[in-house]
C-alpha cells in the first residue's frame, strides 16, 4: 500500500505548467548546494490543491515520500498547494527542537513576499538556503553522510481530500 500512495508523487502533470525547466532547476540546484554543507534533507512537493489543512496535507507528503526514516530526523519538507495559496514547512523532530515555530513561520512569510510577485522559484530558493544555513549549524555535514532523499521537486495529482 505505501509504495502505491509513494507512486502517486512520481506523477508529473503539472511539472512544466508551473515552473520552467530553468526555474525548476534553479530550486533543486538550491536543495543540492544547501545540503552539501549539511546531513540534513530538504525537499519541496507542489501539487494544485488540498482540501485538507495545509500542515495536515504536509505531514501526509512527509510520510509518503519516507522523510521521516532519516538517520538524524533532520528532514525538511516546503509544501506548496498552488491553486489554494497554501503551503506549510514541516521539520522533523530533530530540527523543529533546534529551530522551533518561529523560524518556519519566518520561511513561510519570505516565501509569501515572493510568491506575491509571481517570482516562486526565488522565494523557495531564498528559504531553501535559510533552511540549510540551520540544518548546517545543528547538523553539519559529516564524511560518511549520504544523501537520503531525492533532491528533485515532487508533484502531487491534482487535488487531494
């Protein structure tokens, strides 16, 4: 059963109607350059809608894409439901007790500032590089760290109850 909902991520419907190839790559080259310096791991999931809270909606994509089985519980996941304007950022427990409520909440207000003008890839990259400069701090990378997760974006069907 995991490995169908898993599968439902892997679906690209709207991979080339919301991001460009160059800001796409813009947003995973930010992914690969914050977490050289960390063993902390970010992704970010898009899809066009949820009916769900958005942090619920997060917790549910967290588990889906296996962020939480990370060695340190160092995952970071940005969640962006396009269509609705919502979006939550959830880190695992071993980040959320170093950074806490309020360095999310600053990330999701950067991101609100960009997302205004139309310019997402440079707010998810700005708090993409936030968020590895306090993974780096509280979980350095170290010479046997491996990259856990994919640092592609996921994308999401098209609405989720």
């Amino acid at each position: 059963m995991e490995s169908c909902r898993l599968a439902a991520f892997l679906i690209l419907p709207m991979a080339n109607k919301f991001f460009s190839k160059e800001e796409e790559a813009r947003v995973v080259s930010a992914i690969q350059a914050a977490e050289l310096a960390t063993s902390g791991e970010i992704r970010v999931h898009v899809e066009p809608s949820t009916k769900m809270d958005p942090m619920e909606r997060a917790k549910e994509v967290f588990f889906n894409l296996g962020m939480h089985e990370t060695e340190l519980k160092n995952g970071v996941l940005i969640y962006l439901a396009i269509k609705d304007r919502k979006m939550a950022i959830i880190g695992d427990a071993g980040i959320h007790a170093q950074v806490g409520d309020n360095f999310w909440q600053a990330e999701k207000d950067l991101m609100k500032e960009y997302f205004s003008k139309g310019d997402y890839a440079t707010g998810l990259s700005l708090a993409i590089e936030h968020v590895g400069i306090k993974l780096k701090t509280f979980f350095p990378f170290q010479v046997n760290d491996t990259n856990e997760l994919s640092n592609e974006i996921s994308f999401g069907a098209e609405t989720h109850e």
